[in-house]
C-alpha cells in the first residue's frame, strides 16, 4: 500500500504540521516520578526527533477530583506552570 501524503505537510489554519503522523495519547506513568517532567520531556522530544508531527500528551487534571492516581499531572495553579513548561519546550 502507498499512502503519499503521510509525509506531506499538513496546514490547520493557525499551524501547519510537517507531516500526518500523530502519536495519540498514553500514560506513561512517568508523572508520578519526582523527575516526572525531566523524564516525559526527554520521552516526547525523542518522538518528535524522530518524526512525529504532532504529539496527544496524556491526561493533566484541571483540578483535584480529576486526578486519576495519586502523583497524577494537574494544572490548576501558575505556580505548575513552569513544571509543564518542561515538557512542552522539549
């Protein structure tokens, strides 16, 4: 099979993608870690290192009923904000 714009870019309107391959979201677990931002940073840079477009994170809770686990991600403060910055400018 040939799929000939799997490679191609994408444009969205306000981004283009560089490509159609997408990496949907998982938890790692890796949150619950105390070095859980360092290490989901280094886990997504190297997928997009290798190619992939765009990148669903796994679940971030807006508040505390909505945290799965305990030590699961949350953003509900500014004061979270540079933890989540980490992952993102990976």
């Amino acid at each position: 099979m040939s799929y000939p714009s799997l490679f191609a870019p994408l444009d969205l309107g306000f981004t283009t993608l560089k490509n159609r391959v997408l990496m949907g979201s998982m938890h790692t677990g890796l949150e619950e870690y105390p070095d859980g931002a360092e290490r989901l940073a280094a886990f997504y840079a190297e997928r997009a290192r290798h190619g992939v477009a765009l990148i669903v994170s796994g679940g971030i809770a807006p508040d505390l009923t909505g945290v799965g686990m305990e030590g699961g991600a949350m953003l509900n403060d500014a004061s979270q904000i540079p933890h989540h910055r980490t992952i993102t400018e990976a």
